[in-house]
C-alpha cells in the first residue's frame, strides 16, 4: 500500500501551510484535494493587520486601506485610521502563491482526489488507500476526517456574497440588528470588483431567506446586482480539539474561524504552522501557541451572546457606532477585530 509520513486531506491555507513546512523539514508529504484547481474558494479575502506575522508579501494583495465606513441606521460614519489596517486577497492567487511554496519544497499535491473515508491507518480516494504516520485534517467546515474523529459541529455559519462587477473605493461594515441580527454587511474592494456578503447561523432555509435581505438591502443603498455573481459557504467555528493522537484538525476542520467577523485565513495558515512543527518536533508545546489564537478568537465570540439578544443587540451596536467616533474606541475596535 501507498504510504507516507504525513497525508494532508485538503489543499486550502490551512493544508498548504502545513505541507510547506513539514516538507521543508523533510518530510514525506502527500496533499489530497478534491477540487480539480488549488485555490479558488468562496470568501471575501479580507486579511486583517494580525496576518502581518503570516508575511504574505504585500505584492499579492488586491487593495489595501486605513480606514472603513461604518453604517447604522442613522449613523454613516468614516473611521480613519493614520496606518494600513486592512487588505484584500484573491483566494485564487493565495492558493497559486501557497501551492507553489510547498511543491518547491517537495510536496505532492493530487487533485480531483476527494478522501471518501478515513481509518486510523489509512485514508480512501478514488478507491485507493495511502496509509499515513501523521494526518492533517485541513479539509474545511464540512471535514470528512471530523467526521471520523466523531467530532460534533455545533456553531456553524452561512457566509454568502455578491462578486459585483465593479469598483468599489471603500471597505465597509453594516450593523443593523432589526435585518441581521448579530451578523453584518460587509463591502470588501478588489481591484476591479467588490464583494458584499453577510453571515447567519446555517439552517436549512436560511440561504434563501438571507439572500432576500442582502438583495433588498444592497437595492436600498443603490448597489446593483445584475451580472453579479452569488455564492454561499460554511464556515465552523466550533473549535473542539487540535490534536487526536497522530490525527490533526486546523483551519476551518478545526473550527478555528472566528465567530463573529467570520474571518479563518489567519486561523488556517498559523494552525497548519502550528500542527506542522508538532509533527518536526515532539518537544514543541503546541498548546500554547493553540491558547494564544483561541484566547483572540474567544475574546471576540464572547459578544455573540449579547449581540444575539434582541434588546441588547442593538444597544451594544448603538455603542460601536458613537465608540468609534473617538480615537480610544477607534483603537479598541482594532485589537478586537484586528
Ligand atoms: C462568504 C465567506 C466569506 C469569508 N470571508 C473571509 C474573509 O474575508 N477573511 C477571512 O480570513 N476568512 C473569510 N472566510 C473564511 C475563510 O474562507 C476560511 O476560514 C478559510 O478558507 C479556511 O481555510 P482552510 O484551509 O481551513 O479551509 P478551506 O479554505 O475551506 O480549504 C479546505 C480544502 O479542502 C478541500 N476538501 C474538502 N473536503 C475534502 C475531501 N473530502 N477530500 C479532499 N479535499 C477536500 C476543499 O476543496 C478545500 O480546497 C469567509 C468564508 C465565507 C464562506
């Protein structure tokens, strides 16, 4: 049978970034990706000023900016910042730049290869087994290898967008709890295109019900959909567990996106870091890099709650929007989000 040290089940950040680094140490890596193309995914690309540390060179980013319009009902302000606190990315062109890092350090990477089923042995695609010593489970918010590790997924969200075929000169972010409820509006600008998407709790009828929202509230505001293109995707953030024995989750498997912005790259690329030098060396003490992410992605999710709450939603949102009309509160929205 097949066999390798370290099989990764996906070839999203979260895979890529761990085969990269376990192939640098010499390690025998095998990426299995069931999309025939690596990188292409639903998401707005919004990185955040923490992925500085992930050093993605800045000649991949779409556009960059230092500062936001921040809309509720009747507030429509400008928050300015005198530094970057944002960019945006192609996922196509991440996957692309990822992928080409960790082939130039010898990783296969097989495509139109869906892992259909995993023992604690092997793993099965197309019929074939390939046995492992390690495995990532770096295959996103609906993981296969989750489900084998009989993992529950309890707190899972719809994420859905328009690509609009036009410019936009702003990010922005719309709370307006009556229509949203604890989620939000975002605008994301690209080079010649924009993404406006928003999240909710996944349920069986929520797709069609938050597209009827975004629609009638991307017409209020005057943004036309015509020609654009609509997606939807999961995003898991029910963080349960790293490390099963020689089994590993990250990235969105694991459930390390955060709650409330919805944002994973950060999340996916350092947990593969993280599950990757685990791997190199047994004397690294993953735990505490783990604490440190889950200490961020927690401090954010502990709004979710109040922010749920149909009278203490708006209240607290009532609250962001006057905070951030101060330079204090302007800071303050930085290190939660950012
Ligand atoms: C609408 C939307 C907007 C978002 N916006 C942002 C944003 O602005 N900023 C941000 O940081 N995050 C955003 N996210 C979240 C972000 O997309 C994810 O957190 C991130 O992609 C997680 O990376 P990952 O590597 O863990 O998983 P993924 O990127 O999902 O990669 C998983 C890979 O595994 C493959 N795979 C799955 N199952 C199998 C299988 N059985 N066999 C083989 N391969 C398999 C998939 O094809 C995929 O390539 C958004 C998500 C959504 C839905």
């Amino acid at each position: 049978m097949e066999k390798h040290d370290v099989v990764i089940v996906g070839a999203g950040p979260a895979g890529l970034k761990a085969a990269e680094v376990l192939a640098g140490a010499g390690k025998d890596v095998l990426v299995l990706e069931k999309n025939d193309v690596v990188g292409p995914k639903v998401c707005a690309g919004g990185i955040s000023l923490k992925c500085k540390k992930l050093r993605i060179p800045v000649n991949l980013f779409e556009r960059s900016f230092n500062s936001f319009r921040l809309l509720r009902s009747h507030h429509n302000i400008v928050v300015k910042y005198n530094k970057t606190v944002g960019y945006t990315i192609d996922r196509a062109v991440l996957g692309t730049y990822m992928k080409n890092k960790a082939t130039d350090n010898g990783v296969a990477i097989r495509t139109s290869s869906r892992v259909t089923s995993v023992t604690k042995e092997y793993v099965v695609y197309s019929g074939k087994k390939i046995k492992y010593d390690y495995l990532i489970g770096a295959d996103g918010s609906i993981s296969t290898v989750r489900k084998y590790l009989n993992v529950p997924t309890n707190k899972i969200d719809i994420g859905i967008q328009y690509i609009v075929n036009q410019e936009s000169n702003y990010a922005m972010g719309c709370f307006d709890h009556k229509i949203f409820g604890s989620g939000y509006v975002w605008i994301f600008p690209y080079k010649n295109t924009f993404s406006v998407g928003t999240c909710a709790k996944l349920g069986t009828k929520n797709i069609p019900k938050l597209r009827k929202k975004l629609d009638s509230w991307c017409k209020k505001r005057g943004i036309d959909l015509k020609g654009a293109e609509f997606q939807a995707a999961t995003i898991n953030y029910d963080y349960q567990g790293f490390k099963f024995g020689n089994i590993f989750l990250v990235g969105d498997a694991a459930g390390l996106a955060f709650g409330f912005s919805g944002e994973g790259i950060y999340s996916a690329i350092l947990s593969g870091q993280i599950a990757a030098q685990s791997i190199i060396d047994k004397n690294y003490d993953y735990n505490k890099d783990i604490s440190k992410l889950l200490k961020h992605k927690r401090l954010q999710e502990s709004v979710l709650p109040f922010l749920e709450q149909e009278h203490i939603g708006p209240i607290l949102f009532e609250f962001l929007g006057v905070g951030l009309r101060t330079r204090l509160g302007r800071e303050i929205f930085l290190k939660f989000f950012a």
